[in-house]
C-alpha cells in the first residue's frame, strides 16, 4: 500500500537532495574564498590610499570651499537640467531629421529664442521633461523649437525627438 506513495515521492526526494549536494558545494566554496582572501590579506596588506577624485565632507576644513562642480557628461545629462550656458554642442551623424530639414552648423551668435521656448523654458528642460510637453505643441512650435535646438546647443537627443515628433505630427 505505501509502495506507490513511496514511488511517486522518489523524483521529488532526488531532486531536493540534489540540490542540498549542491547548495553545500557552493557553501564550502565560499568558505574557501573567504579563507583565501583572508591569507592574501595577510601576505599582501591592503594599501589605504587615498584616491585624488574622492572627496568627502569631513575633508573640508572650510564650509565656503569650493565644492567641485558635478559633470554633464554621460547617459544622466539627458535628464539633469544643464549647468551653465548653452555652448556649442559636437555634431551627431546620424540624428534622423524629417524630409525637408537639413543640419545648420552651430554657430557663436546669439540666437532669438522663439516665443515657445520661452514658454516652455526650454533651457531648462531636461529630455524627459521636453519629451512629456512635446504633445502640447503643434508642427510649427515644433520646428521652430527643433531649429533653435540646432542653432545653439545642437544636442542629438534632443534633436532627434524633436524630429521624431515633427515626422509623428504632419504623418497624421
């Protein structure tokens, strides 16, 4: 009577007993790298060094020192507001442009803001921020804003959106 209980019960009692064998394994191995690491730390003291990019508050001797300035390079500058003004940007190659648009080199001048980008204090935007108002804005305010974006900071990201939108707006 227990016999097929006891039968169906065998590939379930395999199996966790399988992973115990393995799950001790991997414990054993772990003890190993610790103890490892333990001599290596003996034999080869850890230099405490300072490095020079690392700076930390209770270094500061004075509050009014200056506190460096955080960089707006990389994938986060997208969605960080900009942190001075707007300077001229490198040209993307391959930043999609609607039909009928061309890349104007970015130039020194001082260019006129449009009236939207006042409106939408464009300056400030970051990426996301522009990308949620972009629905807002019908084809004209649009190309106006994509030919300040690329006479003055032409950034490929935002270009590229404005573009996109442009394409999405006059296709329907």
């Amino acid at each position: 009577m227990k016999l097929p209980k006891t039968v169906l019960m065998y590939p379930m009692t395999l199996v966790s007993q399988a992973a115990q064998v393995v799950m001790r394994f991997q414990q054993n191995i772990a003890e190993l790298v610790i103890k490892g690491d333990a001599t290596l730390e003996t034999l080869f003291p850890p230099r405490d060094e300072k490095p020079n990019w690392a700076t930390f508050d209770e270094d500061l001797d004075d509050a009014s020192a200056p506190v460096p300035a955080l960089r707006a390079e990389g994938r986060f500058a997208l969605y960080s507001p900009p942190q001075g003004p707007a300077t001229e940007a490198p040209e993307a190659p391959n930043a999609r442009l609607p039909k009928g648009h061309t890349k104007k080199p970015a130039t020194k001048s001082a260019v006129p803001a449009p009236p939207v980008a006042d409106e939408l204090d464009y300056e400030t935007l970051t990426l996301a921020q522009l990308r949620a108002r972009l629905n807002t804005l019908d084809v004209d305010e649009l190309e106006a804003l994509l030919a300040y974006e690329e006479a003055t900071r032409a950034r490929a990201p935002f270009q590229t959106l404005l573009a996109n939108r442009i394409t999405r707006a006059t296709a329907k």
